[in-house]
C-alpha cells in the first residue's frame, strides 16, 4: 500500500519577468543619468592632445577661444573688452582659470585673453588639452 504524502512537493520556480522589468528599468536609468552628465551647450572646440593630471575643481573658470578667434567666458560669447569685468566678477578665491583654445585659435587671441584675465585678478592659467 502506497502511502499519500500530506504535503505535495513542487519544486521552486524562478520567475524572470519581474527581472527583465527590473533590467529595463535600470538600463532607462542609466541611460538619462548620462545624458545628463554631457555638456549640450558646450562651446565647439577642438583641443590639442597631451598627457595632463586631471582637474580637481568642481567648476572651474573657462575662458575658451574658438578658431574664429571668439572669446566665451563660461560658455558665453562675450566681446575682447568685456574679458575683464566678466572675469573679475566670475572669480574666485583660489585665482584659477581654465584656458580652452582651439588648436586653430590665433595666438594673439588667446594671449589677449590671458592679459585681460590676469589684470582682472587670475593668477595661476590651466591649459585644457584632449586626453590621449
């Protein structure tokens, strides 16, 4: 005679559609995350190439200059005398200034924006450069 267990045993199911919710929620997640992260209004410039210790500032003060010799102060256009008073009203304490020029940017442009900066108050000028 063959005895009838009180309990039937089933065995254990892992159920994947709560996992694939989860996945895609995630994925959505990561992908607005880092569309968040990229500068969309970001001056157009194109760096020089070269071996440099990453920034530790949060924000920095940028002065960028484009290959048409335009000067942006933070990513706004502003006029070769108008480099002074944005800058002595942008910066701080620690004097730091960020110089992004174009590779095709004149010389003369980039050093007239360093001038002004540095009558306004800027004492030490960091170069960005394209990271290799």
């Amino acid at each position: 005679m063959k005895l009838k267990r009180s309990r039937a045993s089933r065995r254990g199911r892992i159920e994947i559609i709560p996992m694939i919710d989860v996945m895609f929620f995630l994925l959505a997640t990561f992908m607005l995350a880092s569309l968040a992260m990229q500068r969309l209004d970001a001056v157009r410039i194109n760096l020089p190439s070269g071996r440099a210790q990453p920034l530790s500032m949060s924000e920095p003060l940028t002065i960028s200059v484009n290959g048409n010799d335009e000067v942006s102060i933070n990513r706004h256009l502003v006029r070769a005398d108008q480099i002074e008073p944005e800058v002595k009203r942008l910066l701080r304490a620690d004097g730091n200034v960020v110089i992004a020029a174009d590779d095709h940017a004149g010389h003369g442009a980039v050093v007239q924006a360093m001038l002004a900066a540095r009558r306004a108050g800027a004492e030490h000028f960091l170069i960005a450069v394209h990271r290799d």
